[in-house]
C-alpha cells in the first residue's frame, strides 16, 4: 500500500510541477487549422498549421487548451507588415479596440522555449520586450507568423509551430492597407480553430 500511494504522489507532484502535463500522449502530432473570413466574402479561407510539442511543449500545450476552450474564435488579425508577418491572438481584437490590440491575453504568460528558427511560415508566440521581460517568456495567447524567413529574430522568440497550407492566403491578408498602428483597415476574422490529428490530415 505505501508503495503504490508513493507512485501516485510522485505523479501527482511531477504533474503540478509542470514536467508531465495530463493527457499530453493524446495530443501529440496535431495541427490547427484556422478558417478565415476576410472583409464581407462568405467563403472562409483554411490555413494549417502543424504544432511542434518536441521543440515547444508548455507553448503548445497551452496553444491547444486555448483553441480546446475556443478562445480564438471571432478574434481578429490585427497587426500587419506587408511581406513580412502577419498578428492575432489578442482578444481586445475582437471588440476592434485598435489601442490596446497587442496587449491583451489570459492573464498569465509560458516560459520561453526559444529552440526553432524563424523559416517562412514559422510560427512564434509573441511577448514583451526584453528590458520588462529579460527571460522572454511568450505571451498567452498572441502569435504571429512569418512571411519570410526572419533570422534576425532567431533565438529571441518561441516558435512552436510551422504554416504547412494557406500561405498564399496569408501573403494576401499581409498587403491589406492598414492604419498608422499597422492594425488592417479591412476586418480579418479568425472564425473558427480547431485541433486535428496529422495522420487524419489531407
């Protein structure tokens, strides 16, 4: 009896400590794919992304409850640079508050896991600047993605994610005109995100 209560202690210590998250093996190998709506068009647009949970694990797991919990649903992409990069994951985006998009999120932010390079369609969480944030631990929820690849940022951001469909759509959202905050002129809604299995993928 005192040694299975020892297992289960030490199980339940290694989960609240963050090294074994729960139900972490049913999750593995999953994309995201984002539908979007651009300006009034009734048709939605598909980007996939393919989450990488080996080079970013806590950024990803925490991706995945977001999207499990719908937090993304109905939140805009709200900052622009044509060519280049492409932002959203602010919820203040969703009531368009144009000053104050790019600081909002949960409430809490993920330890950097600064490992993968920013290739063209990478996947990076955003975060605050290293003079109030020296460990560059990620935001909750904001993220962007690279249009280009973007050496410059390597080994500064977390990138935990790769666009494997979509990025001629992206490219397109990027030239929109926007407002002096860069923020788009025109309304780019991330209608809908879900989790799906690779292998289920076509």
């Amino acid at each position: 009896m005192r040694f299975y209560f020892s297992l289960f202690f030490c199980a339940l210590v290694l989960i609240l400590s963050g090294c074994v998250t729960p139900h972490a093996s049913s999750r593995r190998s999953t994309m995201a794919v984002m539908l979007i709506r651009i300006g009034r068009e009734k048709d939605l647009q598909r980007v996939v992304i393919s989450l990488d949970e080996h080079a970013a694990p806590q950024t990803v797991h925490n991706f995945q409850d977001l999207v499990e919990r719908h937090y993304y649903d109905g939140l805009l992409f709200y900052r622009l640079f044509a060519h280049s990069l492409i932002q959203t994951g602010d919820p203040h985006s969703r009531y368009r508050e144009h000053d104050n998009s790019g600081t909002g999120g949960p409430g809490y932010t993920i330890p950097a896991e600064i490992k993968r390079a920013h290739l063209k369609g990478a996947v990076a969480a955003a975060r605050l600047p290293d003079n109030i944030n020296p460990l560059r631990a990620s935001n909750g929820s904001q993220f962007y993605i690279c249009l280009e690849p973007m050496p410059q940022l390597n080994g500064q951001y977390t990138v935990f994610g790769q666009v494997i469909e979509g990025m001629d759509l992206l490219e397109k959202m990027s030239t929109s005109p926007t407002n002096s905050n860069n923020f788009p002129i025109q309304k780019m809604v991330l209608v809908s995100l879900r989790l799906m299995p690779k292998d289920t993928m076509r």
